[in-house]
C-alpha cells in the first residue's frame, strides 16, 4: 500500500471515531462519565444552581462549578452581569490593586453565600479563599465587569481570608463566620 493511502485510512479512522463519540455524548449514551467529568451538553440557560428565590427569566448567570457539575452545594459563578442584575441578597464587593471595599463582611455558619465582585478599574481581578475548604471558591472579573459566586459558608465558625491572586495586587480581606 502506498504511504498517501495509509494515511487516509488513519485519517478516516479518526473522523470515525470522533463522530461516534459525537453521537454517544449527544445521545446521553456517555451521561455518567461525561457529568463525572464535569463535561456538559445541555444549553446553559437550562442550568442552574442559583439561591432559591433568585432567578434571571432564564438565563443561566449561575453555572455550575467546573468540579462536579449538578452539585447544587458547589459553588456557582455567574456569567458577566449589569449592576441592576446584582441580586438583592448578595454581598457586593468591588476590587481594585489596593484592595476590597468593604474588606470584611459577616455570614452565618452553613448559609448560603452569594457575592458580587465587581472591578471598576481598567485591570482583571480574582476572588479566592486561603482555605483549603473553600478551594472551590473563585471568580475572576475582568475590567468593568460584575459576575456573582454562590458557596456554602463553612461549618466552622472562623475568619477565612480572601484575596486576589493577580500579580501586583494588594487586595486581602476577610470572611467572618459566626
């Protein structure tokens, strides 16, 4: 066989398989290894973990965590938001280089938290945890945008540190729990 015909013969066996592949995800035949992977194929707007109570006529500004998707108790981020979207339960953050305003808020042990971070200036920003148990817990905003997270406070009553972790940033503060 001459080497161009072997070749297609590869080539034609990988676009077979990537089109059984297609139709195995697509047919839900893949669901239980593909949710494990936090892998999803339904629209986002169908998917949501918000609070109960909260809902943005159906558009999906809470998906899932990429850990496990489906898990109401991961945490959540929204997609970008406008200021009038910014639910009336959440704590609203804003964060520049210097730091967070305000740098500390207060929540109960085991409620529902939801946050807004928003980042007025002209640089990206992240939202993260130091604690290890609250790993999951991230957001990152770019320039002039808002997104929402939504996590479980800790069991543990405490004071657990946030911060950005951009480059050049000074931006600590504190999440008491009660």
């Amino acid at each position: 066989m001459e080497k161009h015909h072997i070749w297609g013969w590869v080539l034609g066996g990988i676009v077979v398989a990537l089109l059984l592949i297609y139709f195995a995800v697509s047919n839900g035949v893949l669901s239980p290894l593909t949710e494990k992977l936090g892998i999803t194929t339904a629209e986002p707007a169908k998917r949501s973990n918000a609070p109960a109570g909260i809902s943005y006529d159906q558009t999906d500004l809470y998906s899932t965590s990429s850990v496990v998707t489906g898990a109401p108790e991961l945490p959540g981020q929204s997609l970008p938001i406008t200021e009038t979207q910014i639910p009336k339960s959440a704590i609203k953050l804003s964060v520049e280089r210097s730091g967070f305003t305000p740098a500390s808020f207060t929540v109960q042990r085991n409620q529902t938290v939801v946050v807004s971070l928003t980042s007025p200036g002209n640089r990206s920003h992240t939202f993260l945890f130091d604690d290890p148990s609250l790993s999951a817990v991230a957001v990152g905003v770019a320039p002039g945008e808002t997104r929402v997270i939504t996590f479980t406070a800790p069991a543990k009553a405490g004071n657990y540190t946030f911060r950005s972790n951009v480059p050049g940033d000074a931006a600590v503060g504190t999440m008491i729990v009660k």
